[in-house]
C-alpha cells in the first residue's frame, strides 16, 4: 500500500485493473445485483491516478455507463457519522469523501443515469427505501389500502364522538 501511494505508474494500473475487474465481475452476474463499486473507481482515479481521461474515453466506458443505464441505482450518500478508520486505506478526510461523492454524482448527471439519491444515515431508513423502491407495486398498494383502511377504523368513531 505505501507504494500505491507514491509510485504514479502502479497507481495508474491499480486504478485500471480495479475498474476492468469491476466490469467484468458485474457483467458475470445473472439478473439483479448490488455493486457497492461500479464506476466510484473512476472518481478515485481521478483524485490520485493520471489515467481517468484515458478510462472516460474509452468505448469500454461508454458501453459500460449504457449499461448502468439500464438497471435500479441507488446513490447512497457518505455521512460523517459513518465514516471509519479501517486501518487500510490512508486516513479519512471528510472533504476527500466529499470531493468524490461529487464527482460520482457528476458521472450519473452526466451519462442521464436515473437515479435514487439515500441520505440518511439511518440504516433502517436505507433498507426501507430500498425495500420500497425495489418492492412489488401491487404489494405496496395493498399496504397502502390496509393503512388508510385501518386509519378510517381509527378515525371515523373520534369523528363521531
């Protein structure tokens, strides 16, 4: 790791192998998935490589941002709160986690990418958001309909008191 941190060239075909692999694994996989990667490499290229003009223009990227295109993207924002020494990157610095949540954020506006941006730091809000945004419409509407069923239960005899 300390290499990684001064010799530019290893960086450079870290940050490329990381972003060819990330292709390949997803590409792998058979119907949904959740990739906690995908082009986030890119935005760290090019906050410490000298290749991310060479990786954006590549066809390999733009066929792979189509693709991304195609699926459900959950943009799940950093927050200070969670952020963690994990004793294997170099230190945590909040305003490097911003600058590249910032320019994830540019790629998806850039390549029209629809997204859902989740900014709680609540892991139960994350999972319900997901829960719902992934979950089956009809089933959601039965919820629905069971709660306003319920709440007339509730509210119509406090009406008629």
């Amino acid at each position: 790791f300390d290499r990684l941190r001064t010799d530019i060239e290893m960086v450079n075909t870290y940050q490329r192998r990381v972003f060819e692999r990330q292709i390949e694994v997803e590409r792998l996989q058979k119907g949904s998935f959740v990739s906690d990667r995908a082009f986030d490499n890119l935005a760290y290229a090019a906050e410490h490589a000298t290749v991310v003009a060479d990786l954006l223009g590549s066809q390999e990227f733009r066929d792979y941002m189509a693709w991304v295109a195609t699926g459900r993207v959950f943009y799940l924002r950093p927050h200070r709160s969670l952020l963690v020494e994990d004793g294997t990157r170099a230190a945590v610095d909040w305003e490097s986690v911003l600058r590249i949540d910032g320019m994830v954020k540019l790629l998806l506006e850039q390549y029209r990418i629809s997204y859902l941006p989740i900014d709680t730091p609540s892991m139960q809000e994350r999972v319900r958001a997901l829960e719902f945004a992934l979950g089956d419409p009809s089933t959601f509407h039965k919820r629905l309909e069971k709660a306003e069923e319920d709440a007339t239960q509730v509210v119509l005899p406090l009406i008629r008191r």
